[in-house]
C-alpha cells in the first residue's frame, strides 16, 4: 500500500468534537491520506470495533488505517500497520508480528532519538512535537521549525528519502512552515476534529500542504 503523508489524521474518541470516530472519517475521507487510531482509554474491544468501523469508511479510498501502539488491535481489526512510541513496542517486534507489508512508524523528540531509530524497520518517522498543543500531555518545550529541520536532515543523513511528517500544534496557519522545514506531510488532530466543519478544514490544509510540497519541490 502507497505511503502518503501529507494530511494524516490522528482519530482520537477523546478529542474528536463531539462526533463518533466513523462519523469524523467520513467527514475528513476526501483529504486525509493516512488515519491513525489513537484511544488511550477504551478498552480491547471498543478500540477493535473503532478501528474496524474506521477502516470500513477508508477502505474505498485506498486510505491506510494505523493503529496507535496497539499491534493486537492493528492484528484484529486487520489495520494497515502501527504508530508506535519510544515506551510502546519495539519497531523490530512490530514488524515481526505485523509482517513486511505493514506500515510502521515512530515518534521522533529528539537528535538522539534521531540517532538511535531503527530507520531500516520503520515506514515513516513523526518529528515533533513542533508546536505546543492541547491534544496530548507532553512536558518538553516545543522544537519549532528549527528543531524540525536539524532533526529532519539527521534522519535522511542516516536514510536519504525517509519520509517525514511532522506533528504537535500544526493547522492551516502554519503547515506551510513544517513543510519548508523538511516535512513530507502534517500530522493533526484538533485542526481537523474540532473544527466547526471538519470537511472543509481538511480541504484547507490539504491544499496548504500540497502547495508548500509543489513550491519546494521547485525551488
């Protein structure tokens, strides 16, 4: 399945406007290109019947459906892969029970981390956080653009071509600016799901992203 990160959404029941997960997909379907499921709270079974009713508004895109952490769930409900964090499985156990189609990814904080990642086992890397945000508890100070693009080039220092999205605070005000920085894609949450009309803001920033990856792509 073709990776693309340019608009991915994170579906989370806990930030989600008030509106069921199926319910968001449906709204967002036309301008993500990769959902995550994210649900630290529900349990085993909610989290199987999310994502199995999630993917079921994405299959007819061809829009993959990763899981959060959660490699027994992206194994029941038959996602596309996992988003996993430096305390969640390792990248190496993912893959060995997901398989080589599956898609991974892993949460980058740092050069360090940038350093250590399993670049050969992962499918993309999420860099962040780049801007403060609401949507998730996170102690470290935000790395700006700046941090995003020292880090970015460490990764394709390590692996040319690795793609990239960036995460944390990001909205149509200033993907542009995560793009310029290296970004293949924005990772999001709030600017879609808690928008007043969740359709017309992925339009939005889907074209805000895709005009930042044509302007770059030809400077």
């Amino acid at each position: 399945m073709t990776l693309d990160l340019r608009l991915y959404a994170l579906a989370d029941p806990a930030v989600a406007g008030g509106r069921s997960l199926p319910a968001l997909a449906a709204l967002i379907a036309d301008s993500v290109t990769l959902v995550q499921l994210r649900d630290k709270h529900g349990s085993t079974r909610v989290m199987i019947e999310e994502a199995r009713d999630i993917a079921s508004v994405l299959k007819p895109r061809g829009t993959p459906l990763l899981i959060n952490d959660r490699v027994d769930v992206a194994l029941a409900a038959k996602a596309d892969g996992v988003h996993v964090g430096w305390d969640d499985i390792e990248p190496a156990d993912a893959r060995r029970l997901l398989g080589p189609d599956a898609i991974i990814g892993l949460s980058i904080k740092s050069m360090k981390e940038a350093a250590a990642a399993p670049l050969d086992l992962l499918n993309y890397v999420a860099i962040g956080g780049v801007y403060a945000t609401s949507s998730k508890d996170n102690i470290a100070a935000p790395i700006g653009p700046g941090g995003l693009r020292e880090i970015a080039a460490a990764i394709r220092a390590r692996k040319p071509g690795m793609p990239i999205c960036a995460i944390s605070g990001i909205d149509a005000s200033n993907a542009s600016e995560v793009v310029e920085a290296g970004a293949d894609g924005v990772a999001v949450i709030s600017a879609l799901s808690m928008a007043k009309d969740p359709a017309v803001a992925g339009k939005e920033l889907r074209n805000v992203v895709d005009l930042a990856l044509a302007k770059r792509g030809s400077a």
